[in-house]
C-alpha cells in the first residue's frame, strides 16, 4: 500500500487483520477507530412489543466474532508514527483488556467518556440506560496534541446519538458514530494533512470528520455494504467521484480486489 499516493482518501473491503499488514511501518498519524464490543453475548434479543414493531435490543452479526484488544497491540505500535495517537471505542466489559495490553507499550494511556443525551430507553426500567461509551487513548512523549482552553479539555463530550440526515439509510449501521464527536478527537490530536486510520470504519463517519478537517483518511471494513455507505458519504463531502483503486487514471493498488469482491476505493 503506498501511503504517498492518498491524497485524500482510501477505503478497502478487506479483514482489518489483514489488510493493516500492508500499511507501512511509522505512516500512520491517528487510530481513530471504532472495533467490535463483545457484547453480543449479553443481548438477549429484540423486545417483543404488542403495539408496535419489535424494539431493536440486538447486536449486529459483526459483534459476534470475539474482538482482543492484545491481538492489535503490535500492528497498532508498528503502523503509528511516534506521535501518534490512538483512539479507540470500546465498551465497559474490555476497558480492562485494553488497559491490560495498551498501557504497557505506551508512555499514556488514559480514557474519555461520550455522553449520549437521548440513548435507546429501558423499556423494562430495570438497570441505568447505556448512555454512556468509553473511548481509550493512548500516546508516547511527543505526541500530537493541541490543548484547547482548560474548559475544553475535560476527558468528556455529551452530544446526541447519531440521528436524522447524517444517519444512513441503506444500510442503517446499529453504532454509527456522530462525525462532532470525532471531529472533536480530531481536532485535539491531529493536524491538517495527518492521515487517519480507521481499522473498523462502519460506515465511514471516522472519513467524514477526517476530510471535514483536512485530515487523510485510510478505511477498512470487512461489510461491502458499509463501505459502498462510506464510499458514497466520502464522496459527496469531497464533491469528486470516489474512484476505484484500479481505475488506470488512480493508479494505486492496480489489479487489488479485496476478499469481499468490492473494488477499493480512492479519493485523490
Ligand atoms: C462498531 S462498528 C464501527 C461503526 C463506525 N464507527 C461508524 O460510525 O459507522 C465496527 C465495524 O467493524 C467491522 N468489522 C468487524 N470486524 C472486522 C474486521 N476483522 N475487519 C474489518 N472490519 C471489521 C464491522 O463490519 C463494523 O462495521
């Protein structure tokens, strides 16, 4: 993969796990990503209403397939530059499994809350609403790091879920991530011309707040659906055509397909 050549954007439908093996060692300025919770286990499936639709109380097949934080340890610290910063969501049953295998590698690691105003109900009333997601982060001495005023650096944000225009239809993603709250990350650990990496991109909201800023912005997901979402949304913020990777004019990764069978995608 030549990093050189992503002028704006570059998105694969691809197994991170793979995929990230092609990155170059040092390329990579901010992980700003978004991996699988492993709380499917705990769901115990839609809520079966008598006047309405079932209410969605279920995780999507991709929370299935049991995510270890320790697994990404060596690609994440191999890829980033040494002034990177990783930032990743994760929920409160891995805080620990992060902790466990991103502290030691890295000089900070620390944790920020996202505060959802309107999260889904409990119909049943029994227990706190899920309004709240953690996000690890994590840097070495050096680090990009623009500090706002005191005010503004509280390791908190509150904004509502992701709703109405920004959220996409076809498909709908059950976790896409409101681009404030990432463009909020953003601002404070990257700087114009950074390239950003999203691993687990979903639809691409981590592409979107990278190109709204003026960031770079490379993507993996393993869901051709998604990225088709992500390629559309990354192209109308840009206002040009999404090319595909093998277009003769593009001329980067000729020839790659990915094990989805979507072409990858570049914006120059
Ligand atoms: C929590 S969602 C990310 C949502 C994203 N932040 C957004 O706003 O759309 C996690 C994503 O990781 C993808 N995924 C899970 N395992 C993967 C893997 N091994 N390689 C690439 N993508 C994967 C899923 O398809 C899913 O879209």
């Amino acid at each position: 993969m030549n990093i050189d050549n992503i002028k704006q954007a570059e998105i694969w439908c691809a197994d991170a796990f793979d995929k990230i093996k092609d990155i170059p060692d040092h390329s990579v300025d901010v992980i700003l990503t978004d991996p699988p919770y492993n709380l499917a286990g705990y769901s115990r499936g839609n809520i079966k209403m008598s006047w309405r639709a079932d209410f969605n109380n279920d995780l999507a097949d991709w929370d299935r397939d049991i995510f270890t934080p320790a697994d990404w340890v060596a690609e994440f610290t191999r890829i980033l530059k040494p002034t990177g910063n990783l930032f990743a969501f994760t929920s409160y049953n891995l805080l620990g499994a992060w902790h466990q295998a991103f502290d030691p590698v890295f000089d900070t690691f620390q944790f920020m809350v996202w505060h959802k105003t309107n999260p889904a109900p409990k119909l049943r009333k029994a227990g706190f609403l899920n309004s709240c997601e953690l996000i690890v982060c994590a840097w070495n001495k050096g680090h990009v790091w623009n500090f706002g005023k005191q005010n503004e650096m509280h390791n908190f944000i509150e904004t509502p879920i992701c709703m109405g225009k920004e959220r996409t239809k076809d498909p709908k993603h059950p976790t896409q991530k409101p681009v404030r709250v990432l463009e909020h990350i953003l601002k404070i650990g990257s700087n114009e011309g950074d390239l950003v990496l999203d691993p687990f991109m979903g639809v691409g909201s981590t592409g979107v707040a990278a190109l709204n800023l003026d960031r770079r912005f490379l993507g993996f997901d393993k869901d051709a659906a998604y990225v088709e979402a992500a390629r559309t949304r990354l192209k109308e913020v840009s206002g040009q055509p999404m090319l595909p990777l093998d277009a003769p004019a593009v001329r980067v990764g000729a020839g790659e397909t990915d094990k989805c069978g979507t072409a990858a995608h570049s914006l120059q």
